[in-house]
C-alpha cells in the first residue's frame, strides 16, 4: 500500500496511532471522523500492509538504570553484500545495539548503543564490536543528553507536500 494509495482518513489514523497507540479504537474512530467498525478494519489493513509494524511502550531508559548512550561509527574492511549482510547480522544478535544503519560516505555503520553504564558498553566495545570480523576502525560518540527523540514520521509535513500536489 504505497503512501500515495492512503486516503486521509488513513494516513489520519496512522498519525494518531502513531502519537498514541494505547488508545481504544472507539476513541481512534472518534479522532479521525469515522465509525469504530470501519476504523477497526482499516487499521487491521494497515497493520497486514506492515505500514503498522507494531505497538511498543516508550521507556525512561535512564530510569530504567540505562545511563549511558553511545553513537558508534563503524568502518568496515570490505562492502561487499556478504560482509555487510553479516555485520548488519551481528549487529541484531547484539542486545546493546539498539539500532543499526548503513550510511553513505566515510563511515560504512552508524550504530545506536544503550548501556547500563561506561564499563558495560566498553566491554561490548572491546569484546565484540572491535573483534568483529571485517570492522576496520570505531569512532565513539557518548551521548551526554538528548534535544528530541521523536519515533516514526512527521505526517504533517506528508499532508502539506500532498495538499501542493493535489
């Protein structure tokens, strides 16, 4: 279901679900000016589409005991497809590796590390990233505090482009 194939009401629907995803479907149908039957199929719709790929609570990791955050730029020896298939394979098999993206440019990796403290991240730094097969250099960023941290997509900014090309 391409984005352009969304009507309103869905990309609606995805918005408030996306601000809120605890909320009843009653409460959606009623945000988004349609009845709970229909609100209920489209958002199963969406869900079987994989534009929903599911619902997550938003922890207070550092409330949780996870003081640190960590960027790492990862380079790597080789890209060719089998060696950043296996990295990006590695990467998900690491539980401090939050998130992983292939970038453009210098760095081959960009990593998102969340520890309960310096000494467990360097562990994981010492032990496993650098000892990885293939990783040819880390460069490290501690995160001494976050601006915004805003999951998913700016639908407004969607609906502006939209409402210009219409």
């Amino acid at each position: 279901m391409a984005t352009t194939r969304l009507d309103p009401i869905d990309r609606k629907i995805l918005s408030e679900l996306q601000s809120d995803g605890r909320m009843t479907n009653v409460e959606l149908a009623r945000r988004v000016g349609i009845s709970a039957p229909p609100c209920l199929r489209r958002v199963r719709t969406l869900e079987e589409s994989g534009l929903i790929r599911g619902y997550h609570a938003d922890v207070n990791a550092r409330e949780l005991g996870f003081e640190v955050q960590v960027f790492a730029m990862v380079g790597l020896d080789s890209q060719a497809e089998a060696e950043l298939s296996a990295f990006e394979a590695r990467c998900r098999d690491w539980p401090l590796v939050r998130e992983c993206h292939m970038l453009n440019g210098e760095v081959d990796f960009i990593l998102k590390c969340v520890a309960p403290d310096l000494s467990s991240f360097q562990s994981f730094l010492t032990g496993e990233l650098l000892t990885t097969p293939n990783v040819a250099s880390v460069k490290t960023s501690l995160v001494i505090r976050g601006a915004k941290d805003e999951p998913g997509v700016p639908f407004d900014v969607l609906e502006e482009r939209l409402s210009r090309s219409a």
